[in-house]
C-alpha cells in the first residue's frame, strides 16, 4: 500500500464501480474516474470532491480501441505514477449463441476483454515497481451459464487474460487481482422481482478490494471470489 495512492477507476459511476470509488476516494491524492456518461461523471464529482483530492474525469467508450489508447496519452499526461488500475467497466448482453444479437459477443469481447488488455498494457510504465491492477471478472469466468453463453465465454477468456497479465507483471513489481463477484445490486437488476439478500451489496466487494490493496507488498491477493451466501442466480 502506498499513502495517499492515485487510484484510476474504470466504469466508476454505476454499481460496484461506484461503491469502489466511493470507498478509495477518502484515502486518495488522485483519482481519475472513467465511464461513458458525462453527466454521471460530473455528478460522481461533485459527490466525491473535498480538500486535498484531485479528481480528473475521463468521457470515454471503452468498446472503441482509439478511446482507449486516447485515454491512456491523457492519463500519463496527467499522473505518470499510478498506485491501483481497477478495470471495473463491463457489460452483459442477454441470448443464447444461436438466437442473440448479432454482433453480441465481439461487443462483450471488446469491452469485458480487450479495453482491459489495451488500457493495463499501455499503463504498465505508471505502475511499475508498486502498482496494483485490479480486473472486475465475475462467477461466469469460472462457470458456463446456459442463458449467457456469450457473457461466460467473454468472462472465461477475461480471467484468462488477467492470469497471464500476473506472470509477466509480477516481476516488474505488480500485484494483479482478479475479482470474481456473484450477482450483484445494481441498476440492471431494477424491478426484478428478488430478495434483497439475493443480490450482494458492491460496498461489500469494495470494500474486500481495500483489504486487498492495503496487504503488504510482499503479500498478493490473487483471487477474490464472493458469492450470496444462497448462490448464484442461474
């Protein structure tokens, strides 16, 4: 852990992206908060700013590869020292292989898989030595879901990527976690008719990612897996 760290958070308005935001901010010097929604950012700001954070907000899809590298040029620009990346922007498209969108899994691919390749590629100078990369997989990256072929095969090649990111950034003094959440609380799941418990609360996963980021150097959290105590939703 280093004091004062600056934190880049990517899909950081909604959800679990929000929640980490909301729990590193306190503690941060900068924060760079990226997503694709201007005026969220700009509400998000407001929210977290205070005396002695330096808040920097990035407009960006991350499913176009030229957005992508555009924001690693400005965040370099800005801090060419990065204590923690959390790849946390994501999506989920409903269907099965043979009856969904066209076009469904490249989009996934290109947003669960490559904007995280092509952004910690391209940061790996500002985090060398000491940073922390976190890559917000899911349950699915391990298991098939029948009804979400195209999400499980998205998320099963993301924990692949993010298990060969941390052989070859370890020795460059990296720390790499996966997390592998179960379903969790945010606005895609309103109006569904769940029990509340049923559903984990994101502060609980943010909060699990400090602990991880406040272990000493030496230690390194590789996997995070937190599921509701009665199990996945199927």
């Amino acid at each position: 852990m280093t004091p004062n760290p600056t934190v880049l958070i990517t899909g950081a308005t909604k959800g679990i992206g929000r929640a980490i935001a909301e729990r590193f901010a306190p503690e941060c010097k900068v924060l760079h908060l990226v997503s694709r929604h201007a005026s969220d950012l700009l509400e998000l700001n407001d929210v977290l700013s205070r005396s002695g954070l330096e808040i920097h907000v990035h407009e960006v899809d991350l499913s176009e590869a030229i957005q992508v590298q555009q924001l690693v040029t400005d965040v370099l620009q800005i801090s060419p020292n990065i204590d923690v990346l959390i790849n946390n922007a994501g999506v989920y498209l409903p269907g099965s292989l043979l009856d969904e969108s066209s076009g469904n899994l490249d989009y996934m691919i290109r947003l669960n898989v490559l904007s995280h390749y092509e952004l910690t590629k391209g940061l790996v100078p500002a985090l060398k030595g000491k940073g922390h990369v976190f890559h917000m997989a899911s349950v699915a990256s391990r298991k098939m879901f029948v009804n979400k072929p195209s999400y499980s095969i998205s998320k099963h090649a993301q924990l692949a990527l993010t298990d060969a990111f941390r052989h070859e950034l370890r020795p460059l003094g990296i720390r790499v976690t996966t997390v592998m959440p179960g379903p969790t609380w945010s606005a895609s799941w309103e109006n569904v008719d769940f029990p509340e418990e049923r559903l984990l609360d994101p502060r609980h996963i943010a909060d699990l990612m400090w602990h991880a980021w406040n272990l000493p150097q030496e230690a390194d959290l590789e996997e995070l897996v937190i599921r509701p105590r009665e199990g996945d939703i199927d």
